[in-house]
C-alpha cells in the first residue's frame, strides 16, 4: 500500500498533460534511433538506456524513443499473463497478501524479460520504469483493470492491467506499452503473438484512457472528475483506434440501451479534428445480418451527432465507424412497445 500513497501524493501536487503538449515536437529522430538499435540486448540497462537518448535533446523525446523500442522490441507472453491473472484472482480479497505477492513477483517477471525479451503487462510497465528512470525520467508504474471487447469486466473482477504514467515538463502523461506492442491473437494450435506498434497510447488523452482503463488509485487517471468504477464498466467499448484518431464517444454513457420500435439515439461524439460525414456510420449487427447506416449528423463546435431511428424490434450490436475503423460499440435492445 506504500506505493499507492506516494503516487496519491505526486500526482496530487503536480499537474497533468496532453499529448497535444508535444504538438510541435517531430519524434522522426526519437523513432529512428529506436529502429536502429531494434534487437538490442537488454543485458546492460544503461548501455541501452544511453544509446536510445544521449542524442535527443529533450526529456519527451528521450522518453519517445524507449517507449517506441520497447513497444517493437518486446514479446507479449500470454503465458505469463494466465499465471499472473490465476494468482491474482486466488488472492483477490487478500490486498495485503496481493501486494506482496505483487512485490516478490514483479523480479521475477523482469529476469525472465531480460533473458527472453517476453513478458506481459507488468513486465512492459516495469521495463518502461527501468529504462525512463535510468533516463532521469519520472515514471511510475499504474495497476488497475483493462477492458476491451474480449476483456469483460464486473463489479467482482479483480485488476488485470498494468501501464505508466510518466512526468515531463513538470506533467504527468499516460501510456500503454503492452497494448502499444501488439496483440494476441488465439488460433486452434494456442495463443501468438502479433506484433503490431500502435502509437495512439503513447501520451494518451486522460479523458479517452479512462475508457479502457481503470486505475486501482483514481488519482493516477490524471481526471479532476473521474468517473466511478461503476460508470467505467458500464461504457461502451472503446477501441484502439479511437486513440489514433483522438475520437471520444461522450453519450450515450452506458453501452447496454433499452429503447422502444421507432426511438431515435443519439451518438455524440467529440474529436481534435473535424469528422467527416461522408465518411462516418452505424455498421448494425442484428440476428446474423450486419448492415451499414448512414445516420443523420449534425454538429455542434468540436462535437458530431449520429442519430439514428431503430424501426424493427431486436437486439442491435451498434459499432460507430469512421474512417473504415471501428471506434465504439453498443449494444441496444429494441422493444415492440
């Protein structure tokens, strides 16, 4: 519990950031020296700590090219996160025993990351650490719960995620390095994984991270008003590929709807950069069928509104597409009366 206080106790007193911070910064450099050292040994720390920033000029830029080669260089063990999740929910209403055990075996998970250059979340999240810090970068480790379409959560579920929060310029910033990394993928013959960078958690917006993120303490969303864990549960799905295009789906608040035949919804959505109308629609999965809706949009400022009228009874898995990705998914269902 110690290290809970002292996180209160930091991110209490200093503030917090956007990504749009960096706005101005060109991370060209940053990614270029992590792809030149891809393969790097993780056997001497500060020998790799020192070849990835002794040549970049500012903290954010340092800090961007560990992110971007832990992210392309380290495997997501499935394995290791079965084992860690087991042990997790065995000791789920013991905090203390959980704490310890969390204490003894994070080394562990980390002699085996430097040996094989696989872990899971809380090896990411530790190596970040490691490195940052070597890097005289403020980093600090964040447990809490992830949820995704696969990953669903209750009120009983135990933590299952582990990410970063990390101070530049006086703020602290959120990211996500082993959801940055890949994914896995789970085939007949076991669980792979798929490599596949993704940039959209790196210095994440606090309002689109508590979406599929839940700190265990609420001070390390970095939100003055953070939602419940209640609240956080009962949100739509969020995907990755809202990160990417900075898109938060801010109503309806609850994923699971229950309306009448010939009720309209509305889907609000707010974005850094205009939405195009031509290019955004409902894709309705219902009994089998999928179909794509063009709604009626309006705007209003930073914000777009999908509306749209459900005229036949039934149970609706509602994905909000832009840009050819799903960014959101509801599930509405539609009663004759």
């Amino acid at each position: 519990m110690r290290c809970i206080t002292i996180l209160l106790f930091l991110v209490g007193t200093i503030v917090y950031g956007q990504r749009s911070d960096f706005e101005h910064i060109d991370f060209t450099k940053a990614d270029s020296i992590a792809a030149h050292y891809s393969g790097a040994s993780l056997k001497n720390l500060p020998v790799l700590t020192h070849n990835l920033t002794a040549n970049l000029p500012t903290d954010v830029e340092k800090f961007r090219a560990i992110y971007t080669w832990v992210g392309t260089n380290i495997e997501n063990d499935y394995s290791s996160y079965v084992k860690t999740r087991k042990k997790r929910k065995k000791l789920s209403e013991n905090q203390e025993a959980l704490t310890a055990w969390n204490n003894s075996f994070t080394p562990k998970v980390f002699e085996n990351l430097l040996k094989h250059k696989k872990t899971a979340c809380t090896g990411y999240a530790y190596l970040i650490r490691e490195l940052a810090s070597l890097a005289d970068i403020n980093c600090k480790i964040v447990n809490g719960y992830g949820r995704t379409a696969t990953l669903i959560l209750d009120e009983n579920s135990i933590p299952n995620h582990s990410w970063n929060i990390v101070e530049l310029n006086g703020k602290w910033y959120l990211c996500d390095p082993t959801w940055s990394a890949g994914k896995i993928v789970i085939e007949e013959d076991g669980p792979r994984f798929e490599p596949d960078y993704f940039d959209g958690y790196f210095l994440a917006e606090p309002e689109l991270f508590i979406r599929n993120h839940y700190p265990l303490e609420i001070s390390a969303s970095l939100l003055e008003n953070p939602p419940t864990f209640e609240e956080f549960i009962e949100g739509p799905v969020v995907y990755k590929e809202a990160f990417g295009a900075s898109i938060f789906p801010i109503v309806p608040k609850k994923m699971y709807l229950e309306i009448v035949k010939n009720e309209s919804v509305s889907f609000k959505l707010t974005s850094a950069q205009p939405i195009e109308k031509e290019n955004t629609f409902l894709l309705l999965n219902t009994g089998g069928s999928s179909k794509e809706h063009q709604p009626k949009i309006t705007r209003n400022g930073n914000a777009t509104i999908l509306q749209h009228t459900f005229d036949k009874a039934g149970r609706y898995d509602v994905h909000i597409k832009v840009n050819d990705t799903i960014i959101a998914t509801y599930v509405i269902k539609v009663k004759r009366k």
